[in-house]
C-alpha cells in the first residue's frame, strides 16, 4: 500500500551539533561532543513517523554529493527517500547547553534552486500525490492522507511556493499540514492548510500581538479556523503544546523534564499529531500524544528519534485540559 503520510523538505541540512555545558559569548569554550545528523525538518518528521510504524515518503531536494548519505539514513530510519538533487546541501551549527537545554542555531541560507530542479521537483511531487490519492486508504476518506509541508524556503523559490503545493495536494484530496515561519507561513497560509503548526514566537510574531495565553493564541489563529484550515498546534516548549480547532481549544502538559536536545521536538510533535489523526484519535487525545512523543525525543541526543515505552509512560503522565485564561 502506498504510504498515506508525505513529508516535504525543501531546504535540509546536514546538522552539526555541539554540545557543551554552558555557552559563553566572546570567549573560549569547551565542546564535550559533536556530532552530525541528517537534518531538515520534513526528514525529522519522516524520522519520527516512522518510528511510530507510519509509512512515510520523504521528498525533498538534497545536494548531489549528500544523495547517499541522506538516503541510507532515511532508509535505515524506516522513510521511503525521493531526493532531487541540487548542487550542495547546506550545513547548520548548532550548539547545545547540557546545562539548560538551550540552543544556539546557525543556519545557512542553503542553495539556490534552479528552474529544472524545481521542474524535477513538481513531477515527483505529482506523481506522489497522485499514488496517494489513488492507492492509499480511498475508503478511509481525505482525513487517512497527509502531506506536510516543512521549514525554510532556499533561494530561487518564491516565498509562496507551500500555497501552491497545498492547493495541489488538495485537489488531489490530500490533507496538508503548513509547519514553517515568517513570510512562508504567512503566505502559505493563503493556501489554507488543514492544519497548521506554529511556536509561540512565531505566531505572536506573525500576529504583532503578545500571544501570552491560550485566549491570546485563540484570537490569533481564528482568522486560519474561519478561512478554512482545521487546527493550529501552538508549541509552549516546556508547557507543552495547545491545540485550537473548530472542535475546541486543549491545552497539553507534559510532567517536569531534565532536557538533553531539544533540537527537533516541533517536528516530533507534528509526526506524533499526524499518526494519532490517521488513528482517528479524538482531538485531545492526538494533543496529549503528540506532546508526550515530543517530550520523549528531548530525553535523547539525536533530533526527532525517541524511546516509545518512555513516550507512553509520559502519555499517561501529560495532563490534557479545555483551555483557561493563562498558559501558565
């Protein structure tokens, strides 16, 4: 059967962590141990899908020197690769403080992509859609087929490319999930996503209000819920995450964590959210999960992965409640 999940990574990276006690600006600073994963948000995502025993694809564009390395660990994590390939892959810095769990990113732009490869780019986009459409649970309804959308737009796309390929997966009834920042969030929005995931930081920031409660939060997404798009995930880091939709607004807690890495926890979040939604869990339920499988991938080094029994025990640790007044 064909996988009923796709995620989209339009701009990975190969992630080069650091991680050290406490970083201190300006001076020197001792790293305890680096390490480097195949990165972007989509393959996160694809990761942790697959984790869950969700069949996944994972298209994006990777550059053609990283072809192997991309699709032997995508492979080795359970994920279906399709790779387009474009002229390098981008590497980001990211240090982590084991002291706090803080992170300091920096990212590079990533290449350009040209016309042909965003040509090659459509096709098996198309074609993937199509194979969806067509083969993956037809008796199931829309709701059995997702295709996320994820992170930054390199350069030499228009920033409202995800617009375009959410109405494309729609008219192949397909359900999309929008999870990016800035100008791509807020034109991609115009496509009207099923659903949406956005930090805190960013929503507020999109919004030009303080989004500092789940009342806040619920007025700034509710213009998304009227135009069409089902729910908005809020992440809170270490409160948790809020769900807004047209069935109502939860807020998820998870119980109190040492963070180890919390590079990666948003994209965690969405795959848990996507495979409790194909499960047709009620909508508290996919929250509670989805933050419970989030919090579990903080606990480990490596981005998106996690241990399930750990996940389930912080499921039935995280405590799920209609919305209040305060986040906090």
């Amino acid at each position: 059967m064909t996988n009923p999940v796709i995620t989209v990574t339009l701009n990975p990276a190969v992630d080069d962590m650091l991680f050290l006690e406490q970083l201190e600006p300006r001076t020197k600073n001792i790293v305890r141990q680096r390490t480097s994963f195949v990165g972007g948000k989509g393959f996160n995502m694809a990761r942790a899908l697959a984790a869950q025993g969700v069949p996944v694809t994972a298209l994006g564009f990777v550059g053609a020197n990283e072809q192997d390395t991309f699709g032997a660990s995508l492979k080795a994590d359970g994920a279906h690769p399709v790779l387009v390939p474009i002229s390098y892959t981008r590497h980001n810095l990211k240090i982590v403080e084991t002291k706090t769990g803080h992170e300091t990113e920096l990212n590079e732009r990533g290449a350009s992509v040209t016309g042909d490869q965003w040509v090659s780019f459509q096709k098996e986009y198309a074609a993937a859609l199509l194979a969806l459409a067509t083969t993956c649970g037809a008796s199931s309804g829309t709701a059995a087929r997702w295709v996320a959308l994820t992170g930054s737009v390199p350069p030499g796309l228009k920033p409202a490319v995800y617009a375009d390929l959410i109405r494309a997966a729609r008219s192949n009834a397909v359900c999309s999930l929008l999870d990016a920042s800035g100008e791509p969030l807020r034109l991609g929005l115009e496509g009207i996503p099923d659903a949406v995931h956005v930090n805190c930081h960013e929503l507020a920031e999109l919004a030009g209000v303080p989004v500092d409660s789940p009342a806040a939060a619920a007025r700034a997404v509710q213009s998304w819920l009227d135009r069409g798009t089902q729910s908005v995930l809020v992440s809170l880091g270490a409160q948790g995450a809020l769900l807004v939709s047209r069935e109502g607004s939860w807020q998820a807690r998870p119980p109190e964590l040492q963070a180890v890495n919390a590079v990666g926890a948003g994209d965690t979040l969405c795959a848990g959210y996507l495979a409790a939604c194909l499960q047709a869990r009620p909508p508290a339920e996919a929250l509670r999960w989805a933050v419970a499988l989030a919090s579990a991938s903080v606990l480990t080094p490596e981005p998106a992965r996690f241990d399930s029994a750990k996940a389930r025990d912080l499921c039935a640790h995280t405590t799920v409640e209609p919305c209040r007044s305060n986040f906090y």
